[in-house]
C-alpha cells in the first residue's frame, strides 16, 4: 500500500512540475497545459504498474518518474497541436470578418483603413458603425489627409 502512494506522490509532483513546461498563450493554450497534466499523471500511472510488473518488482519509483515525464511530454506535444489549429482557426475567422479599405491622402500615400463586419454592418478603428461596407469617399474625412 505504501508503494502506490509512493507513485502516486511522484506522479502528481512530476505533472505539476511539467506543467510549467506548457506556456499557453494568451488567447489559447489550455489544451496544452491539460494535456501536459493528464498525460504525466496517466504515465506516472502506467510506468508504475509497468515497473512493477517488470523485472524484479523493485522499479515502482523509477517507472513512475520515467512514465510520468514521457506522459507529461506526450500529453504537451499533442496539447501543442491543438492549440497551433485553435489559433489557425481563430486567424481564419477574423480574416474572414474584416475587410481593408485604402484611403488616398493628398500627398499620394495610402492609409489602410481595416473594417470588421458584424451583421450587415461594418465598424472602424475608431468604433465608429456604417450600415453598409464605406468607401474610400466616406472614410477620407475620417482617416485621410
């Protein structure tokens, strides 16, 4: 009995530890901090019943370290893949809902003017609403020179 507290002791502090490893961003990033989590505390797990049942049954410890840090390894990595499509994702959507006008100042420049669509309707940088998609007339007051 003293044995399984032992793994599971090592267990949880190795995926606490491993934890750290993960460095969500701000938008996303849970993934891979679960992940890290629930994988080194199931190979914490499996390499203590490997070590167990491996050899002669002295390697409860040392499986449990050794399966907790490929399962937190494991579990980081896969979590860092979802999170890389999470963000693809996210970019995707946001291209999608935005529409770039460029205004002609008067000295021949541009200035881009990025709209977001919501609804019918479009909103600018300075949060200002039009009911429909403005042209370069109608923003050159606002953003022009």
């Amino acid at each position: 009995m003293k044995s399984i507290w032992t793994i599971a002791a090592v267990a949880v502090i190795a995926a606490v530890g491993l934890t750290g490893c993960a460095t969500p961003n701000q938008q996303f990033g849970q993934a891979e901090m679960n992940n890290t989590v629930l994988g080194a505390a199931l190979g914490g797990v499996l390499g203590g019943v490997l070590g167990n049942n491996v050899g002669d049954g002295r390697n409860q410890v040392l499986g449990a370290a050794i399966g907790t840090a490929l399962g937190g390894w494991a579990g980081n990595q896969y979590g860092k893949g979802q999170d890389v499509m999470h963000n693809r994702i996210a970019a995707l959507e946001q291209a999608q809902s935005t529409v770039t006008v460029m205004v002609n100042n008067s000295n021949g420049s541009y200035t881009p003017v990025v709209l977001r669509k919501y609804g019918t309707q479009f909103v600018g940088p300075r949060g200002e609403y039009y009911a429909a998609l403005p042209g370069e007339a109608q923003l050159k007051p606002v953003y022009g020179f």
